[in-house]
C-alpha cells in the first residue's frame, strides 16, 4: 500500500528502538517530505528488516536514514526501490558498532549526493553491501564509507555506482582508526572525478567519548579481487584510481585484476605518501591489470601506460607500481 507523510518522514521510529523486532516489508510506496525511512535515535539489539518494498522516497533529505548509533543489532536493508530528490539514499549517519552485523543487498537507489553513505564502524561490527545498484543524478559520491575502525573488514561486492563525482571513497578521518575494506568486482560507471578513492586524511577528529585519546596515527587496508572495474567517461581530468595519504596499503601488495576501460585521464594516482613504507617505496603488482587495452609487454605501451601513472617515478616520496 501507500504510507505517505507530507512533512517529516514517511516511516518514523521516533525515540530508542531497544530489544525490539522491526519489519518494513512489501509495501509499494513509503514516501516521507524529508525521509522515507527515518531511525531518529539509536537501535541497540534489536533486529531491523527493510525489503522490498516498491518505492523508498524521501524528498529532501534521506530515503532511509538511521540517525543514531546502531548497536550489537541485526540490520537486513534488501531488494528496495530507495530514492531521494536532494539528498542521501541509504544514510547511516552515526556509528555502527558493537557485535552488529549490517547486510544491504540487491537494492535499486538513486540519489543526488550519497547512494550509501556510514560515519563510523567500530568495534566487532561488521557491514556488507552486496549487488547494490546506485544511481547519482548530481555530484554525489556512489558509495561513501567513512571510519572503518572495525575488527570486520568491510565488504563491497558486485553491484554498480553510476555517474556522480565518485564512485566509491573509502576516508579515514579520526585519528586511531584502524581498518580494512574489501572491493570485489564492483563497477564504476562514469565517475566524474575519481572512481575509486582511498584516504587518510592529516590531522583528525575525535569521538565524542574519546576526550583522553592523543591523537594518534590511521590505517586502511584494500583489498581488490574479482575484476573490480572502472569505465571512464570523456572528461580528461578523470582519474580512475587514487590513494592519498599515510597508513594506506594494498592485500599483497597487488592490484591484481583490477579493470581500467575508457578512463580519460590517469590510471591511477598517489598523493601524500600514499604507499611509501620508511625508507622505500612499497612495490604494487599492476601485472594483472587491464590498461584500457594497452599492453605493458610492448615497450611503447608499457610507457603509455606510466605516463598515465603518478607514483614514484613522479614523487620520491610515494609507492612504486609496476605495470
């Protein structure tokens, strides 16, 4: 059926969801002025089911957004139609901590900022966005993850981002955050800028219940598999790939079958230390990749293809890859 709200949200779980089994499942339209679906505080074990349902709307803000801490809790968001005019389709606007297990899957969103968008992971919680299809109609970013402080990697599988700025950007803001990504065999389709971004940012913030912590250094692991692919659009200032600061790493040191079709500009870009261990530059396996074609066994190709790298050739202070 139809569940509508003129203003606020068409769905609102207003106040803590403790203990609690929630399911919102097969209705054809949830359409709220601001969210769709709104959690305005935290859920703190609880069980929470979101799934197919047709239509997912939240006009100006959010399609379904969890406003507060989701704690030691079981969330399934699956197989939804989830749309927003002006602002973000899935939200996690807090932190996902605890022994929580977040599972999105199979869900059609479009957006104009954020597709899917987390502040925080922490603890032993453990978030997979599985078979996602995601649509930015402005300058948004497709997939947005920021924070992973988690004992789980996190895990982005399959599924598609299409257009906006960025396909996926993984950014480590606060200091002392330690955590891992896994990105197998997603396509990103169009990015405006980057397709793929992997950050530390100098400096950081601090958690509100972090006061005594000094700060401190950050670390992110990427783990690439399964043909993660890029596909470029016309503008030569696109860059497929980017690693920007310290404390950044790839599993094996490779970037094994990663796919690079029609990129515009550079292949790949490090900035700001990014893949430098003291002392030496860490060396990157690029042998598996595909170069939108150019072969790196032919000596005039192979340079093709490293006029359209920045690392250590261009940077002494940056890792090295090798096509």
């Amino acid at each position: 059926g139809l569940i509508e709200g003129s203003n606020g949200s068409g769905i609102e779980f207003d106040g803590l969801v403790f203990l609690s089994d929630v399911e919102v499942v097969a209705n054809e339209d949830v359409i709220g002025g601001e969210y769709g679906i709104e959690f305005d505080s935290d859920v703190v074990a609880s069980s929470v089911r979101i799934a197919r349902n047709d239509r997912v709307r939240g006009k100006d803000v959010s399609g379904i957004s969890f406003r507060g801490d989701v704690d030691d809790s079981d969330v399934i968001i699956s197989e939804n139609d989830i749309h927003s005019d002006a602002g973000d389709g899935l939200a996690f606007r807090s932190s996902i901590g605890g022994d929580s297990i977040v599972s999105v899957i199979e869900n059609a969103i479009v957006a104009s900022e954020n597709g899917i968008v987390t502040e925080s992971i922490r603890d032993d919680a453990k978030l997979s966005l599985i078979d996602n299809v995601i649509e930015i109609t402005d300058d948004g970013v497709g997939i947005m993850l920021r924070n992973i402080d988690s004992s789980e990697p996190v895990l982005v599988r399959g599924g598609s981002t299409n257009g906006g700025s960025i396909g996926l950007a993984v950014i480590q803001e606060f200091d002392n955050v330690d955590g891992k990504v896994i990105v197998d065999g997603l396509v990103v389709n169009q990015a405006s800028e980057i397709g793929l971004l992997f950050q530390t940012l100098p400096g950081g913030l601090q958690c509100a219940d972090e006061f005594d912590v000094l700060p401190g250094s950050k670390s992110l692991e990427v783990m690439l598999m399964n043909a993660v692919t890029v596909n470029g659009g016309s503008d030569p200032s696109e860059i497929g790939m980017v690693f920007d600061g310290l404390g950044l790493s790839l599993t094996g040191d490779t970037l094994a079958d990663t796919r690079f079709a029609g990129t515009p500009g550079k292949f790949i870009v490090l900035r700001n230390g990014a893949l430098f261990e003291p002392g030496r530059p860490t060396l990157i396996d690029g042998t598996g990749v595909y170069w939108d074609g150019l072969d790196a066994n032919i000596p005039v190709e192979r340079q093709q293809i490293i006029n359209r790298i920045i690392d250590f050739l261009d940077d002494p202070t940056l890792g090295l890859i090798f096509p």
